[in-house]
C-alpha cells in the first residue's frame, strides 16, 4: 500500500478571549510556576533541563528560550 501524498498543511493558533483562559497551552505560566522550571529543591532554584541550558541566560526558566512563544496549536494535514 502506498502511503498517501500530503495535499495540504494547515496550522491555526488559538488565543484564549480572558486572560486567566490558558485551555491546552500549559506552558503560558508565571515565572514561578512549577512547569516553567521552578522547582525549590532545600531552599534553592533546581536548573532546568532544555537544550539551551547550558547558556546561563537560558537555564534558570522554560519560558526564557520561547517555550510559552506559540501558545496552543493545531496542525492540519490534507492527504490527497
């Protein structure tokens, strides 16, 4: 069987009408939040794993490398 040959791409982003909304983009987050990569750990900030983590501008939180840039989004693809 041949694998069918894509016709189209379509991708749409989704933006939340109230702030506090964030739906499936769990990565819009304060600072502070545990998924953006702040994990006290005895008093003390854990690095984050990520792979621009080994500049120091980019190691303290997710959203410092554009982790929150998109938001959420959904893919569309049209087989012919």
């Amino acid at each position: 069987r041949e694998f069918p040959r894509i016709k189209q791409v379509r991708a749409y982003v989704s933006q939340a009408q109230q702030s506090h909304v964030q739906g499936a983009d769990c990565h819009d987050v304060a600072d502070t939040h545990w998924i953006n990569g702040n994990m006290p750990f005895q008093g003390e900030q854990l690095p984050i794993a990520n792979p621009s983590s080994v500049y120091p501008e980019y190691a303290r939180y997710r959203k410092s490398w554009g982790i929150n840039a998109i938001g959420s989004m959904v893919v569309e693809v049209e087989a012919e």
